[in-house]
C-alpha cells in the first residue's frame, strides 16, 4: 500500500515558476516509475512526464525545455520544476507511482491532486 501527499499547487502568472512535490509512504518496489499527470477542465488526463527507479526520464512534448522531474529516493518524493509557465498549463495535477511487479502487472497510486493556475 502506498499513499502520496502533493503539494505546490497555486496561482502564478504566466511565465513564473512553481515547483510540485509529492511524498510517498508506504513500500516502493526496486522497479518503479513516479510521475506527474495533469487534466484540464474538458480534456483527457495527460502524462506530464515521469521519471523510473533508475532515473530514466519521459516528458510530454508540450513541456519539454520548461519542466524537469526529479526524484530524491532516500525520501520517496518526486519532484516537478515548472519554468516558463503558460495558460495552457492550467490543470489539475496529479501524481502516481507504478509499482512493477511483473511485465503485464503493475500497481497504480494516485495523490489527491493539486490545482496550478497560470493566469495574469
């Protein structure tokens, strides 16, 4: 069982910077993946981007150059840097851990969410 607390939701003008963090409790198998996934009001949920127990990193196109995912293990938390922030970018976000446990199963985790509005 894991459970993840986000925090670093806010307001910010367009072309600021926040920064997300997400803590996990609870037990992280040796092949995991931590990620950031978003969803605005009328749209799908998109992966943001993600970052593997071996710090193998995927970004979504539209934020490529702008974010950076990071992870701190001795801590369980991952960590989202957004720079350059746009209108666009406003949307619920959420993070998830995949726990893998073998190449056709995985355990998903998600964290409440916290709402980013990047509005002037």
């Amino acid at each position: 069982q894991v459970q993840l607390v986000e925090s670093g939701g806010g307001l910010v003008q367009p072309g600021g910077s926040l920064r997300l963090s997400c803590a996990a409790s609870g037990k992280l198998f040796s092949i995991n993946t931590m990620g950031w996934y978003r969803q605005a009001p009328g749209k799908e949920r998109e992966l943001v981007a993600s970052i593997t127990s071996d710090g193998t990193t995927t970004y979504a196109d539209s934020v490529k150059g702008r974010f950076t995912i990071s992870r701190d293990n001795a801590k369980n938390t991952v960590y989202l840097q957004m720079n350059s922030l746009e209108p666009a970018d406003t949307a619920v976000y959420s993070c998830n851990v995949k726990n893998h446990v073998y190449a056709t199963l995985s355990f998903n985790y998600w964290g409440q969410g916290t709402q980013i509005t990047v509005s002037s």
